[in-house]
C-alpha cells in the first residue's frame, strides 16, 4: 500500500503503524484503533493523506463535534456507513432504510443487520474503515459511550461480509488514559519541533507566495524585474521571521502560524519598494510594526462604541422572561426544595401566616452569605411557572396567555440558552451544555444586589422570600 511518506513530513513512523494496521486484509486489520495527539499534530491530515494515497481501502469519514449528542452521532454513523457501501457497490439494487431509526446501540446493530445481509453475495469479505475524527470531543460524551463502541463489532453477525473497523482521532491523554485497561492499539502523534514547523511551513507556503499576485503586481507596480531568486529569498525571509517573531505566542502550532502568515502576508508586500526588494533588512525594519502584534487588538470603531455605551453599562436589557428566570434560579439556589410546594402553590394564598408553608426554623447565617446550591432544571421551571405573571405583561410575551404551548416552551429554552451564554446561570459542568438534559444541574451566578436591582425593574418583591428565613 501506498504510505504517503512523499507528500508528508515527519511522520513516517505513524504512516509505517497505519500500513500496519490499516490493511484491506480482514485478518490483518484490526477492529478498533486510537490516534492519539494534541492539537494541530497532523492527525487528521495525515489520515485524510493516508486514505487518498490508498483508494482500495473502503472508508467514511465523520466529524464528530459537529454532532454535538450521541443519538446524533449513531444516526450519522448509520447513514455514513450505508451510503458508503452503496456508493462502493452501486451495482447492488438496495432498499434505502431510514438511518434516523438508529437512536440507540441496538437499533443501531439492527440497522447493519439489515443492511449488511444486502452484501452477502459478495466474494470477498470487505473491511469498511470508519473514521470518527475528533471522538473526545463529542459535547455529550459519557463514560458508557466509548467502550459500546470498541465492542460493537462483536455484536454483528460473524459470517458478514463486510466488517467495521472504528478509527477514533482523540486529543486529550485524560481520555486515552481512562481506556487504557481495553489495550487498543495506539498511534501517538507528538508535537512537531520548532525545526520540523519551520520546515513544514516553508515546504507548504513558499512556492505558494512565491507565485501569487500580491507579489507580482506589487514588483511590478515598483517598476522592477528581479531575479526567481529574488522572489525566493523575500518569501523565505517572511516566513522565518513571522516564525521567529510569533512562535512564544503560538508554540509549535503550524495550523496558527500558517494562519498568521496568510494574514500579513498582503501588508508585508505593500512595503516593498525597489530600495529594499534585494535587502533583506530594510524590507524588515519596513515592516517592523507587523511582528509588535498579533493583529487581534480592538479596532478604534469598537472602541468608540464601548465609549459610547459606558453610561448604559449597567443597565438590564433583558426580556422579561430572563428576568423571571433570573429571579427563579435565584429562588432555586438559596430557597431549601423542601418548602417549594408550601410557597409556591397556587392555593397558598387561602391560608395566611405560618400554616401556608409550614414551621421553619430561622437559620443562623442567611442563605444569601453562602454559596449558591445546584439545581435541576426541572425545580427551575416549576418555580417559574409559579411566578411569572400572566395577567399584565407586555405583549411579546402573549403566547403565555394563550394556548401556543410549543412557542412558549420554546421561548423559555431559548431565553434560558442566552441568560447562560451571559454567565448569569450557570451549569455545573463548564461547557458543552444540553440544555435539555434532566442530568444537568444549575446554579444562579448573580450577586444579591443586582438581583435586587432587576426585581425592581419588574416589581417582584424577592427580599419577602427571603424575610422569614432570616432578619
């Protein structure tokens, strides 16, 4: 098989293992395997390489934090597979099955099932490789997920035809760790040195640059005709020194330089003149103010409009939904659930004083000084409902007085998305959240006054939750 080893740099070892264990043989591949390394390692490049350097190997690709869930990435799996295979053998006259019925491991099995017994006419058994780019960063990612996988070619029918084989590209050590115990074959991709960056950047944009218009009509513009070499030595000149100057900011990253390189590379010709297009110092000291930063500073237009709203800094253009909401995670994290049914029920108001929610003992310190409880999201809605006024309110909240139940639901979701993305609700863990998720706790993330501030706003009298509790 072809290993690529012309088109890539420094990774002959990894593309030897991948001959290794990439094979179109089905006694020699094998059925799970981890490509291990950090970012920007050329992990995927090289798979990508790998697999056009070798057309027989039958193959899907999937990238997987785009799909954000796992029911999600068992659909795609499905439908990947089957168009693969149909692609491969378009002679074979198959009935399209609907890939959206795989919302689980088994529906998932049941659905190869049924679409592997299609190819059991086939002479030849067949090796179908599935490329899971990126596995750990599946936002909802569990510890049950990984291992359904490694065991999910078991589950299969033994006399198929064709047979799967999972490659997962995986960035976090944590993660290859965890697994360690199922000893999967690994490829290690290290971090390229600052020599093997250098090389790969100017193997990769040096004849590219060399030849670009930008340069051509800027030396032409200057009225000069120098030398191939000439061009050469002002291209490999930009890229050592760009290195030079931004490699303690990006490290050993050539995806972030070659990024740099393509950014500055138009106002690094614009100072080209015929004094310094044979000097390779002038043209650098022409240039000095492109190596003082990134590039990524605040332009003078934001900062006149974060002048400009410094007055209205501390003002609260929410929606009056997200403000009900603000007012009932903060309920939710400092009230204690026990009391819920007793303070928040409708028919509470029948009952006066203490029986309406029972005998409480006032608590040494107030709630308010401690930190903020978890919550589900479920105590969340409930108190909301309880609270949110539906007599009264603006219209843009109508469809709570009528019966456009999906639309309101929706409208609460959507507004407790933005009150996250604000940091103003919190979730217990710090990204990749589902908002739908029963297992997702939540915390409010408000200091006391500003909710004071913003109940004021809407005339909710949120201290009197608080009164009998502590003085």
């Amino acid at each position: 098989m072809s290993d690529g080893s012309s088109r890539l740099s420094f990774r002959d070892y990894q593309l030897t293992a991948l001959n290794s264990f990439v094979n179109p043989s089905c006694h020699l591949a094998v059925d799970n395997l981890i490509i291990h390394g950090q970012r920007s390692s050329g992990k995927s490049y090289t798979l990508q390489d790998f697999f056009g350097g070798n057309p027989r190997l039958l193959h899907s690709w999937l990238n997987v934090a785009e799909l954000v869930t796992w029911k999600p990435l068992l659909q795609h799996v499905a439908k990947s597979i089957a168009d693969t295979l149909k692609k491969a053998f378009h002679k074979v006259d198959v009935v399209d099955q609907d890939a959206l019925e795989a919302e689980d491991f088994f529906l998932l099995i049941k659905f190869l099932q049924i679409n592997f017994k299609k190819y059991d006419f086939l002479e030849h058994d067949v090796n179908l490789f599935v490329v899971l780019d990126g596995f750990d960063q599946l936002q909802e990612l569990d510890f049950e997920l990984f291992p359904k996988f490694l065991k999910l070619h078991e589950a299969l029918p033994s006399g198929s035809k064709i047979h799967l084989r999972f490659i997962y590209t995986i960035q976090s050590s944590a993660f290859v760790s965890r697994y360690r115990t199922y000893l999967i074959p690994t490829i290690v991709f290290p971090r390229y040195r600052y020599d093997e960056v250098m090389a790969i950047l100017l193997k990769k944009k040096a004849k590219q640059y060399a030849e670009s218009e930008t340069l051509l009509k800027r030396v032409l513009r200057c009225g000069i005709d120098p030398e191939d070499t000439v061009f050469e030595q002002i291209v490999e000149n930009y890229i050592r020194l760009t290195v030079q100057a931004f490699h303690s900011y990006t490290g050993n990253d050539p995806v972030a330089l070659e990024h740099l390189l393509d950014c500055k590379w138009e106002s690094y010709t614009n100072e080209i003149t015929a004094k310094n297009v044979t000097e390779p110092v002038l043209l650098y000291k022409s240039n000095l103010s492109l190596y003082l930063s990134t590039g990524e500073t605040l332009t003078e237009n934001t900062e006149e409009q974060i002048s400009e709203n410094e007055e209205t800094a501390t003002s609260y253009e929410l929606s009056l939904i997200s403000k009900y909401l603000l007012m009932s995670a903060y309920l939710c994290s400092y009230l204690d659930p026990r009391y819920d049914s007793k303070i928040f029920s409708k028919k509470s108001h029948l009952r006066a004083g203490r029986s309406s929610y029972g005998r409480r003992n006032k608590m040494r310190m107030n709630p308010r000084y401690l930190q903020p409880s978890l919550f589900p999201l479920e105590r969340l809605l409930s108190i909301f409902q309880a609270i949110f006024p539906l007599e009264g309110v603006e219209d843009d909240t109508k469809s709570f007085r009528t019966k456009e139940y999906m639309r309101s639901n929706v409208e609460v979701y959507e507004n407790l998305a933005e009150l996250n993305t604000l940091k103003l609700i919190m979730t217990a863990a710090p990204k990749n959240v589902d908002y739908l998720s029963y297992k997702i706790k939540w915390k409010i993330n408000v200091p006391w006054e500003i909710i004071k501030e913003i109940a004021s706003t809407i005339d909710f009298d949120i201290a009197g939750y608080f009164s009998d509790l502590h003085n």
